[in-house]
C-alpha cells in the first residue's frame, strides 16, 4: 500500500472533512517536500486537529537541522482563538528600551480570554536575544524588528491562553532562530530507541509446541456511504466538542467553513477584535471596504445564516476572508457589486 493511500486509509471520513483532504499527494510534494510517513502523518494530525489548511499556508511543515516542523501563520493561531468562543481581543505589543544595535530588547503582548463570563488577561513577553535569528537570516529582523518581536510575543501569549487547542503549534518567526537552538520536541517525530544488545543465552533443547490454529482471515471493511459516512465525520470531530450539524457541508462562493462554530457563539454578541480582524483582512485581500458588509450579507445567506452580528457569524465570514481563493473573492465582489443600492435622494 502506498504512503498516500496508507494516510487516506487512516482517514474514513476524508470526503466529509475539509477540502484540501483530498489533495494529500499535493500536499507531501510541496507545503510538506521532503517529510517522512511518520512526519507526514503528524503534520496532517496536527492540521486536522488546529483546523488550518495547508494549502492556504496557514500550517506548513519544514526541515530545521535535519528534523520536521511543523509551523503555523500568527492568523492562524488568531483563528484557532477565534473558533474557541472565548478570544477577546489583544493589546498591541508594548516594547522595551531598543539594545546597543537599536533594536527592541523584548516585546509583551497581553490576550484577553472570557473565563466564567470574565475578560482574563494572559501576558507573555518575548526577548530580542532569544528570537534574533542572527544576521545571517535576519533580513526581516533587521527591517521589521518591532513586527516580527511582537508576533513570537503573542505567540506566546495565545498558546498560554489556549494551551489546549494550541499546544506544539509555533509560528515560524519562533523558529527562525533553530538553526542555533533546539527544536522544542513537541515539533518533532521520535526516531524509534535503538535496541538493546541481546545478552548471551544457553540454548535448551525443548519438545515442539504444537502448531497454532490460524484465525480466520477478517472480512474486509464495508466502505462507507450515505448516512455512515456523515456519522463517521461526526465521530472524527467528537474529540474536539465540535461536531458539525446544519452548516456542514453549506458553501459560500464555492468555499466550505473547516469548523462550524459552537453553538453558544450564536447568542453572544461579536468583538470588537472580530471586527478589526475582518477589516484588516479585507484590506489584505485587496476587499473594497464600502462593499464589506454587503459581501458580508451574502456569504452569511449562503451558510443559511442572517447578518446578525453574532460572534459565531463573525467567525464563519472571517475564516471565509483568510481561506477563500482570489476567484472566489472576485465572484463574491461581482456579486457585491450587482445587488441594489439605495437611490438617492436629490435636494
């Protein structure tokens, strides 16, 4: 069986599971060149239980010294936290007195989590001589200091606000400095222990056991369908308390949410971090603003959903935002464009 069919194999419900599922062979040849079967299969664990595509660069696998990595964007620990229900919102990074080469000496950020219907902050601060990668590789270092710092502070901040949903999952602005450091083992496939020198033994003459009984050969597995198949998605989402219902499978311009919120979040009112983030993701993709709600409007109508300003909706057109490819954010402009205005009315 060959290492592609082995991972799809292991994976029942890949046909109700995010997209990029069904391009593997894509995958190991270019975001994960080079991994292993065991890195491999970590890696694609790792994707399924974060929730990222790596088709979409939000996780990606590398080599460092030898060994797989596996990395992530900033976005895409924003969007984990976002998908929690619980994210809200950050401060931007507070820096400390620049060093002899005039850069910052640390950077702490503080994220804000909902714990008992309280807004809990959770600090971290990163320092500029553990993370400075060297001037060999700190091009990006030396032109954005203040950026790249703040990004492995909030990191940190992330992972220590949502240890569970983020453990392991570093961004690469974390990493750039293992070409002199260790790589945190929670990134790394185990090399199997070598094995134990065998001790010297007196061999025994003994009486022939009796040959076993061979089990009978087992059936193969029926292949699922129908009905099956959506429950087999379901159990592979159980282990995350996430188990998708009315919006699985519901299309925006061609994209398909990788999570459906929970449903609490479609009581609770947005964030003011929400918004900030669709915004900004809407300038990244070259969105016209003045069309951001409308397009807003229509890929909320195509999940089913109104444009109720609920978290949960904030969260489903966000994750569209950052996922969506470029035709389907020119077809959902186009569409923009076409709905109605209001005329005006003339003085």
């Amino acid at each position: 069986m060959s290492q592609t069919a082995e991972i799809l194999r292991l994976t029942p419900a890949a046909a109700e599971l995010p997209e990029w599922e069904s391009k593997i062979d894509l995958i190991r040849r270019t975001v994960a060149a080079g991994a292993t079967a065991d890195e491999l299969e970590l890696f694609f664990h790792q994707a399924r239980r974060a929730g990222l595509d790596p088709l979409a660069k939000q996780i990606y696998f590398v080599k460092r010294q030898g060994k797989g990595v596996i990395q992530v964007g900033i976005d895409g620990l924003r969007l984990i936290a976002d998908r929690t229900g619980q994210y809200a919102g950050s401060d931007d990074a507070d820096f400390s007195a620049t060093n002899d080469r005039g850069f910052p000496s640390a950077a702490k950020v503080v994220v804000y989590k909902m714990v008992a219907g309280q807004r809990c902050p959770f600090s971290a601060t990163a320092r500029w001589d553990e993370y400075y990668p060297g001037d060999s590789q700190g091009f990006q270092w030396k032109r954005m200091p203040h950026a790249m710092l703040s990004k492995c502070a909030e990191a940190l901040a992330l992972r220590k606000a949502f240890p569970a949903d983020m453990s392991g999952l570093y961004v690469h602005e974390e990493m750039e400095q293992a070409g002199s450091n260790e790589i945190p083992s929670s990134l790394q496939v185990a090399a199997p222990a070598p094995m134990a020198p065998v001790p010297s033994v007196t061999v025994v003459s003994v009486p022939a056991a009796p040959m076993p009984v061979a089990e009978p050969v087992r059936a193969p597995e029926p292949v699922l369908q129908g009905q099956d198949l959506v429950q087999a998605a379901q159990e592979a989402f159980a282990d995350r308390g996430n188990i998708p219902t009315s919006g699985d499978g519901k299309q925006a311009f061609g994209y398909v949410p990788m999570r459906w919120p929970l449903p609490k979040m479609f009581a609770e009112p947005a964030t003011e971090s929400q918004n900030k983030m669709s915004r900004g993701k809407a300038r990244e993709r070259m969105l016209d603003l003045d069309e951001l709600d409308i397009v807003r409007k229509l890929v909320l109508e195509a999940y089913g959903l109104e444009d109720e300003r609920s978290k949960a909706s904030m969260s489903l057109f966000i994750d569209w935002l950052m996922n969506a490819d470029d035709d389907t954010l020119d077809r959902a402009s186009a569409a923009a464009e076409a709905q109605p205005r209001p005329e005006l009315e003339l003085n």
